[in-house]
C-alpha cells in the first residue's frame, strides 16, 4: 500500500518539494518555515553522524506517521475522541475540514484540509496542519494540483514539505516517497531528502524496511544515506526491541546512539 497524502483514486509520491510558480493561488497561505539552517548538502563527520543518524531516523518515522495520518483523513473525523472536534464544510466546489483538537490514535489534529475543485480536469488539494504524535507536533504544508488527463494519473506542481522541531532544533522533509510493506508487522519502505539543523540536507533510503513501533522509533530494519561524498559513509540500523537505540555505522564503524539523548 502506497500511502501520504491520501487523493482519492490515485497513488502519489507524496511530500515531494520544489518552487511552485502556482503555490500563491493555493486555499490556504503557507506558514513561516520553521527551519532556518543551510540549505545545501551536508558532510558527514566524526563530529555530527551521531546527530545525523539521528536526523535519519527522525526523518524516516516522521514521514510514516505523517503519510499515515493522511491516509486516514477521510474517516478521522468521525472519530474524535475527548474533546476535540473535526467539522466538514462543502459547497459545489470546495470542501474544507477543520480540525480542533482532534486526538485519536494516539494522534492529535489541528488545522486544516482543503480540497478545491471548479473544473471537472482539475483539483487543488491543499493542507495546513499541526499534528501532535509521540510528545512532539509536526507541521504539514502542501499543495498540490490534480490534473484528470488520459492516463488518470496527477500532474501538476508541487511545494510540500513537513517539519518539525526536536530539542529546539528544527527538521524539514522534502520529496519523501512512503510504502507500507507488511500491514501486520507495521514495516514501511521510505526515501526522503532531510534538512537537519545545523548540517543541510541528507539523502535517506530503505536498506531493509523498518519496523515502525507505536510509541516511535523502529525495532528493526536500516536505512542508508548520502552526504557531499555520495552514499555509504553513514548507515542506520535498528535491533532494539525496546526502539530506544539505533546503531550509526559511519565509515565501517559501528557505534550505538540512543536518538533521544544525542547531542543535536
């Protein structure tokens, strides 16, 4: 099952990033970035692959439980729990759901999600959310336009991304692709580009699919990634049953790093 942003009839590669020359005429204005650090590549040292790691990981469970919450954005909002709310508004071209407060799953909603469609070729989808999961709320802005041509596939242009910010550094995610491999298991197979304050961006892709556990973090699988010198100075790999440590293998070197204490 390919899943993110979920587009009813059609499986997209979602989370993808470049400049949108039409993100202006999107439903919802974009947020300020969160994430301020350079935008180039980074290099991986002896000094940052503990953090780098780290930003893998992060990067790899952030896009699933994003991707996730996406999938079921059509039935969350009947299914809010305690206090929170999700309200749908429709006219003949525009549907808009707003949600507050809306915990369910271990999940927490708020923001919106816009679809906008005043031609039978075209559709605009649009979000601008925060969601709450694991202790840390991640924002999503996208946009993204749909265009019905022969092949009923979806064109268009795009200028989505995800960030998020852990002990107040902050994250962005660009072109992630997500697949859940094996239902039962919660594997997943990923690819994303990850933007680590203060590094740049690292190149992050599924060696073994991860095991993505239900409080964070993976219990198996690895991911690699690609620095200035190309793939292979640093990989991930995931034995912990308790999803609290990763190994970092940085140039043939193997060294433990429990993600929730590395130095960022």
């Amino acid at each position: 099952m390919r899943t993110g942003i979920l587009v009813p009839s059609v499986l997209l590669v979602v989370l993808s990033s470049c400049n949108s020359s039409d993100s202006k005429d999107s439903s919802i204005s974009p947020p300020d970035e969160l994430y301020k650090g350079p935008k180039t590549q980074a290099t991986v040292t002896s000094e940052n692959y503990q953090a780098l790691a780290a930003a893998a990981r992060y990067g790899a469970e952030y896009a699933m439980a994003v991707g996730e919450t996406f999938d079921d954005i059509y039935t969350v909002t009947t299914r809010c729990q305690q206090e929170g709310k999700a309200t749908v508004k429709e006219t003949d071209t525009l549907a808009t759901v707003s949600f507050n407060n809306c915990s369910y799953d271990s999940r927490t909603l708020n923001g919106q999600y816009v679809i906008k469609s005043e031609t039978d070729t075209e559709t605009e989808y649009s979000s601008n959310m925060v969601i709450g999961w694991n202790n840390k709320n991640y924002r999503v802005q996208y946009f993204y336009i749909c265009k019905d041509d022969d092949d009923h596939f979806c064109n268009g242009d795009f200028a989505d991304y995800v960030e998020f910010s852990i002990n107040d550094k902050h994250y962005r995610l660009e072109n992630t692709f997500i697949e859940k491999v094996n239902e039962q298991n919660n594997q997943w197979r990923t690819s994303t580009t990850v933007y680590a304050e203060p590094y740049g961006f690292i190149l992050v892709d599924t060696n073994t699919s991860p095991t993505l556990c239900n409080g964070g973090g993976f219990s198996s699988g690895s991911l690699s990634t690609e620095d200035t010198n190309g793939w292979g100075t640093l990989d991930v790999q995931f034995t912990d049953a308790s999803c609290n440590t990763m190994t970092a293998n940085y140039h043939g070197t193997n060294n433990t790093v429990v993600s929730s204490t590395v130095n960022q």
